[in-house]
C-alpha cells in the first residue's frame, strides 16, 4: 500500500519549488512561500490521514483554521487553473517515490535530513606540501623535490648530462 506522509510531501513540494525546508516551514508570507506551502497542506489532507490539527502542527503552522484556509485558497486556484499543473507535477513525483521515511521527533523527515546534507560545504584548505627526498629519474641521485611533480633533481652535473643526452 502506497505511504505518503507530511514530510515526504513537504519534500517533493520544496524540491518542485526550489524552496528550502527552513522556508517551508518558516513565517515568511510571500506568495512564493505561501503558494507552496498551502499545496503542502491540500496533499497533506488529501493523501494522509493526518487531521488539520496535525497537519498544522507538522507545517508549523498556527493552528487548524490556517489549514483550512491555506486548503480552500488552494482549492480556488487549481480550479483556475493556476498551480494545476504543478500539483500534477508534484503528485506524479509522489506516486513515484518509494514509501521509505518515517516523520521524526523534529518533524523533518528522513529525506528532508538528508537532502539538508546536500548544502555544499566549503572544501578545507589544501594541505602545504612536504618534501620527501625521491631519487631523481635521470642520475638516481636522491634530492629533496621542491614540489610533487619535480622528478627530476637539479643538480648541474645531472642537468649537463640530461641536456648532452
Ligand atoms: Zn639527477
């Protein structure tokens, strides 16, 4: 049996939208966050079992009635079409994902917890290099490299050679 839960909603929601978490479950109003965040909340009705007072309580929201709300304003604008093709978009994304995610203790999702390891960190700094002596390819001479691609020593006998050659 198919097993969507909130958090795998708000998961396919946000990565449709290019939103992050933090601003899906965030206080931000612009209709850029709130336009998502009430398909998140339409889904969550429609293909969980979570009541409104849950559902507001996993979207952070303030309590049932913005549920309702936030489901009815979604409702008036697919039947004009806006976000239609979206919400197909998001549910055809949802049918495909494996049931897999349980929802947390904090509310986030499994995958949610993972796709937040996505945020590239920066890379360390590179490591200074140290010279270990290596034994110079033209005279087997050992000499201390001044960087890891020098093979070959400069030792002006082992360079007159090396230029005769
Ligand atoms: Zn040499």
């Amino acid at each position: 049996m198919e097993h969507i839960t909130v958090g795998k909603i708000v998961d396919v929601v946000a990565d449709h939208y290019g939103l992050t978490l933090a601003e899906m479950y965030g206080p931000g109003r612009a209709r850029s966050l709130s336009h998502p965040r009430q398909m998140a909340m339409y889904l969550a009705r429609k293909r969980t079992g979570a009541s409104l007072p849950q559902i507001a309580k996993y979207l952070r929201r303030a309590d049932h009635t913005t549920i309702m709300h936030g489901i009815k304003v979604f409702e008036d604008r697919i039947k004009h079409g806006t976000q239609k093709k979206d919400l197909q978009q998001v549910e055809e994304r949802l049918a495909q994902t494996p049931p897999m995610e349980t929802i947390n203790v904090t509310g986030y999702s499994a995958v949610s917890l993972k796709m937040s390891y996505k945020i590239k960190l920066p890379k360390p700094p590179a490591k200074p290099y140290v010279a270990k002596p290596r034994t110079c390819l033209a005279c087997q001479n050992e000499f201390l490299p001044r960087h890891k691609h020098q093979f070959m020593c400069l030792d002006k006998q082992c360079l007159r050679k090396r230029r005769a050659a």
